[in-house]
C-alpha cells in the first residue's frame, strides 16, 4: 500500500497508462479500419491502375506495432496491480478490481499471432474494442487527487 504522499504520483501514473493503452488501441482499430476500407476497392484496382490503393500489410504492421504498444502501456499498471500497490482506493468503485482483472489477463498473443499471419482481422478489432472500452471505464473511475 502507498503511503499517502505518493497517492497524486500515483493516480497521476494510473491515468498516464490508462491513457496511452487507450490511445494505442485506437490507433490499432484505425489501422485494422484501413484494411476493411481497402478491401472493398481491391475489384477495381485494374480499372484506376491501383493508384490510391493502401497496402493491406503495412497496416497489418501498424496493428500489430499499435498493439504491442498496448501491452507495454499497460505493463506498469498491471505490475503494481498483481503486487497489490494499486487498490481499491484508488477507485471510485470497487468493481474496477475486476476489470483490471480482465485487462491483466488479456491475451494479446492471440492477436498478434493472427496479425502477423494477416488475418483475423475483425476478431482483432472487436478483441481491441473490447479492450479500449475497460481502459475507458478504468479511467473514468480512478479517484481524484
């Protein structure tokens, strides 16, 4: 447990990586948006000689950066959340224990693995959506200063 002159420090870190997961969960489901906006135009590439077209793999890459920038976002909060340093204190509500629960316990190895195959794209997205929705809830439930 924190002593009380750390709390601010602490909130602060709590919202910091909140913040940067759900930006980068963002940025991944953009990315994955981009691929399924490619998709529908790929029957006229012949037609407009391919000009404008996106490539599907660098997006796959960026999705695949973005959730990995996730995972290391969030590995501060989940660490001093499995060694007990952040507690229901913390929070407006208790039951955000339970949706830390959820977040340190995400697989994101499912998704990479299906990114880096390419494919899988909206198990991906719905999996990431998921995700960004309990980084949101858990920020708006961290207690004030």
């Amino acid at each position: 447990m924190s002593s009380e002159s750390d709390r601010p420090r602490v909130l602060r870190a709590i919202k910091k990586c909140l913040s940067d997961a759900y930006e980068h969960c963002q940025e991944a489901m953009d990315a994955l948006d981009e691929i399924g906006r490619g998709s529908i135009g790929t029957g006229m590439t012949p037609l407009i000689g391919g000009f404008a077209m996106s490539d599907p793999n660098d997006n796959y890459r960026t999705a695949l950066i973005e959730v990995d920038r996730v995972e290391k976002s969030l590995k501060p909060l989940i660490k001093r959340y499995e060694d007990e340093r952040i507690n229901e204190s913390h929070f407006k509500d208790e039951q955000v224990m339970k949706i830390l629960q959820d977040i340190a316990q995400f697989e994101y190895q499912i998704i990479l693995d299906k990114l880096s195959k390419r494919q899988g794209r909206e198990t991906a997205w719905y999996r990431l959506r998921e995700l960004s929705d309990k980084i949101e809830k858990v920020f708006r439930l961290v207690a004030e200063e």
